[in-house]
C-alpha cells in the first residue's frame, strides 16, 4: 500500500491538504545530527524539480498494481495545467514485460517501472475502498525525492464484498474507486499546481 512507500521514503504527512516537501537532505543531515547510516540515507534526497516532463501514473487498488479504467485516467489527466508536460499510464503489462512483480509493489520497483519508460517524474495512486480513503505520491523517478503527497477520505461506509472483504468483481471495484478518484482529484490539481510553482521559483 502506498503508505507503506510513504513510511519508507520517510516522508510523513497530514491528511488534510496537499503536503510538498522542498528540503534538501543534505542540509537536514547536517543539522539533525543522525549518524545512524541505516536511517541517514532515507533522508539523503535532493530536490531537482522542472517542468514540463515526462511523469508516469501508476493506480494501485488494495496495494496492487491495476490498469486504470478509461472514465479515471480521463478523469487524472483532463484538467491539469498544460505546465506540467505528458502524463503516461503504467500498466501491469509494462510491470510483467520487465519481469517486475505484479503485487507487492514498493518504491523502487515502481521507480524501475518508471525508468523503463524514461520518465521524469511518477504519481503513484492508491485506493482502499474498503476504508474509503485514497492517496497519491509524487516521486522523482531518479534519485526517490518524496516531492508531494495527498490524502483524502470520503464520508460513508467503505465498499466490502458480502463477506465483508476487498471488494473482487471490476465493475463494482471501478465505481468505487472512480468516487475516490473524483475526491482526489482537485487536491492532485493543487499538489501539481504547487510543484509547477516551486520548479519555476
């Protein structure tokens, strides 16, 4: 699950507005006094954002990686400022092809999925309708630099099967995340607003 990525890249977040991080982890070690290599080097990132670019957009439903419905991708890509450049959707297709696990993904493995089709920068989405929450992340595809995250959680009962499990059956699945991504998505227009500001400052 994304939070997991989250918790790796040591980027922790509120869930109440779109979260970006500029700070240089060279300037952080210095002062912060960590000599612990093992904790020093998820810190160890460098800022380097511009734009326009390339970025991949990889959806992930209950910590898997999924194809994202056409009426979604619509949805992500329709509306963001033309600053940012193209927005490229990465499958499983592309995931297997590379032999990189479907399930299970974690940070670097969506960075190597992401290299693989020379992009800049990766969205990564994740829903839990079970939960009704949603969250993004925005990666630098080369050195891991946590750029940007958002959360949101949507009022009312999550979306379970009838034995109160994940939710299986795609059509319903893809309702459900459809409304989180409806939610999501004018935090995700400011997120990149700001990101597209911060590069040109």
């Amino acid at each position: 699950m994304l939070r997991t990525i989250i918790l790796t890249t040591a980027l922790f977040i509120a869930a109440c507005s779109p979260e970006v991080q500029s700070t240089s982890g060279r300037a952080y070690l210095a002062e912060s006094g960590i000599v612990d290599p093992e904790v020093a080097k998820f810190a160890a990132y460098e800022p380097d954002l511009s734009f326009p670019a390339r970025t991949g957009v990889v959806r992930l439903v209950y910590g898997d990686l999924t194809n994202m419905p056409d009426n979604e991708r619509a949805l992500y890509t329709e509306g963001l400022t033309d600053a940012l450049g193209s927005v490229v959707h990465l499958g499983p297709l592309e995931a297997n092809m590379l032999e990189i696990r479907r399930y299970g993904m974690n940070q670097l493995k969506i960075r190597q999925l992401a290299a693989s089709r020379h992009l800049d920068y990766v969205l990564v989405v994740s829903y839990d309708p079970g939960s009704n929450t949603a969250e993004a992340l925005f990666l630098d595809v080369g050195n891991g630099y946590p750029y940007a995250s958002i959360e949101t959680v949507v009022p009312g009962r999550g979306k379970r099967n009838f034995w109160g499990g994940e939710v299986g059956k795609p059509n319903r699945l893809n309702r459900a995340t459809l409304k989180l991504a409806k939610h999501l998505k004018p935090k995700l227009e400011t997120m990149v607003e700001e990101l597209v500001k911060q590069a040109s400052t």
